[in-house]
C-alpha cells in the first residue's frame, strides 16, 4: 500500500504518519507538505530514515507538480490533511485560505481521476456544521446536521468537502470525509489553545482568554483521530461522511484553569481579551454512526490526555521554543538546501 498524507508535517498529519508507520510497517508513506507557517520538518525527524518514508516539499496548488508526482509515485491512497486551519488567520486573509483548501483540493481529486486511486479521504471539521447552543446540551452534531459555517475557515472547509461529494457523484470518484473534533496532543502548533497556554503559564506570561471562556469544544486526543482514520481507509463506505469526536466537552475557561493546576500555576495569570469574531458557542460530536459501523471508540479521555500532552511538552521544550522564536522555519533549508528529500 502505497499512500499519499498531504500536510503531514503539522499536527495531526505528522501524528497519522507517525501512528500508520508503527501499525502497518509494511505500508509506503509519502508525506507532502508546502512547510508554511504550521509545517515543521523537524517534527518528522522520527522516521526521514525509515526506508518505507518519503518527504516531498510541495503545494497542493500546483498542479504540474502534483500531477508529476502521482504520476512518479502510483499512489493506492490519499489521506488530505493540507489546510489552512487558524480561525483568527482566516479572518485576517480569508483568501489564502480559499485558495489552498479549495482549489488545493480540486487539484488532488483532478490527479486522483487521472491516474486512479482506492481511496480518497478528506480530513475534516466539526466547524463546517456552525456551532449549538450552550444551554441545550442534549444537542450534538451529526453527520445529518445541516452545514452552517462561522468563519471563512470552516467555509473554506466545508465549501472542499461539498466538492469531494460532488467528485464523487459524478466523476465516480471513491471518497470518505471525516469530521472531527477539536484535537489536542504532542507537536501541535504554540498559537493553537492547549500549547499557547502550556507555554505562557510556564513562562510566567499572562493567559488569554476569549471572553468570558464560556465557549465549549469537544476535545480529542489525536492518536485517538488517526486511529479513526485508519479504520475509515481500511472499513468506511464509499461517499460516506463519518464524525469523530472524543466524548470531551470542555469550556475553554476550564481547560486552561486545568493546564494550571496540572503546571502548579496561579489562576491570576489568566486574562480575559475582546471575543473573536463569530465566535462558536458549543461543538459537540456525535460519533454513533463510525462506532456502530466501525467499532471506533476514543480510548483517551481528557483527564488523561491533558497529563499526556503536558508531560509531551515539558519533554520537549526544544521543539516548540524553536517555534516560538522562528528557528523551525530555517531548518529545511540548513538541513536541505542542496539536496532533495526524498527518503
């Protein structure tokens, strides 16, 4: 099996590489990533000598390049987590967003026609069905509600997977969606909610909060995701949408007071700033549908998955430092500059 992961130098990306490596070894993974703001080589350090890995920078917009690459690498799989993913980015230049959510995902499905493929998966979010009420908690997503989106991401999100069903319909094209909950765990990005406080309150720097920190998410560890992935490749239906969520529900307010507790840090270094624009009261997931057709179950629950992810971090200053003082973005060239990656 040979598969393409499109972004797999962010988060979750990286992470599914990572997890798809140790469970299937005999699989061939090629990880395609443009190394933007949110893509960090560094991260796939782990496995750039695995003999059954290749990183190959690129964008999932040019589509000569793309075009080329399938072509070179006859693919049986693509698992597209290439995305503009930041609210507030996307509210600041919605466009980018547009551009590389959108288009990028046309071309890969173009190229998926083209040269043929098992499977083509769109990784999704829970954003693209709006948000609920905070005071009707017996309401959850699924995979019937209808899309209703919030900021021009979750537009950009939930325009790409409305295309990816219509590739599907009339080219045929064999596809699965998945949307998922809000993620959390090792090498996410330090402006992402989780990372930007553990870094703040071990710095001693006040914490921002939206609000009042009133707004729900659903939160789910992301070994937890890509085990769903991984079931979804091997077992989903063709042209089916499939809900990931983890079970977690926490305000925003009660995660960051429970990063303090975790770290021993005072309450007063929290700082409550001016709401974000169209800010989602509540996303909560209901996962019926890929458990009872699966078998998926988060395994991680919050509790748990905050110790886990804190110790990650503490384990790991060096990572995200670099991060935080722009170091990460020079390291493809400093490690790479002569040469192709390509392991």
């Amino acid at each position: 099996m040979n598969i393409l992961v499109t972004g797999g130098a962010g988060f979750i990306g990286s992470n599914f590489i990572f997890y798809m490596l140790d469970k299937h070894p005999e699989y061939r993974i090629v990880c395609l990533d443009a190394l933007t703001y949110a893509g960090n080589l560094k991260t796939l350090e782990p496995v750039m000598n695995n003999d059954n890995f290749r990183f190959v920078k690129g964008d999932i917009r040019d589509r000569g390049f793309i075009f080329n690459l399938f072509e070179e690498e006859n693919f049986d799989m693509i698992v597209n987590f290439a995305a503009e993913s930041h609210v507030d980015r996307s509210i600041e230049d919605p466009g980018v967003f547009l551009e590389t959510n959108i288009m990028g995902t046309q071309v890969l499905m173009d190229a998926c026609r083209e040269y043929g493929i098992e499977r083509f998966h769109q990784v999704s979010t829970d954003e693209v069905y709006g948000d609920l009420p905070l005071d009707k908690p017996e309401l959850m997503f699924t995979e019937d509600t209808s899309i209703k989106t919030s900021s021009p991401y979750s537009a950009s999100k939930a325009s790409a997977d409305l295309l990816v069903e219509a590739y599907n319909r009339t080219f045929g094209l064999p596809i699965t969606i998945s949307r998922c909950s809000n993620n959390y765990g090792p090498y996410q990005f330090p402006e992402k909610l989780i990372p930007l406080m553990i870094s703040k309150a071990l710095a001693e720097e006040e914490l921002p909060v939206y609000g009042k920190g009133e707004n729900v998410r659903d939160w789910l560890y992301v070994e937890d995701h890509c085990r769903a992935i991984d079931l979804i490749l091997h077992k989903g239906q063709d042209g089916e949408v499939y809900n990931i969520g983890g079970h977690n529900e926490r305000s925003n307010l009660e995660v960051v007071k429970n990063i303090l507790d975790e770290l021993d840090k005072s309450e007063s270094l929290i700082t409550f700033v001016e709401d974000r624009a169209g800010h989602d009261l509540r996303y909560a997931i209901d996962p019926s549908k890929i458990s009872n057709e699966l078998g998926w179950e988060p395994t991680i629950l919050f509790d748990e998955g905050i110790k886990k992810t804190i110790d990650w971090y503490l384990d790991n200053k060096e990572w995200w430092e670099n991060i935080l003082s722009g170091d990460y973005k020079d390291y493809y060239q400093r490690m790479y500059k002569d040469k192709q990656v390509n392991n």
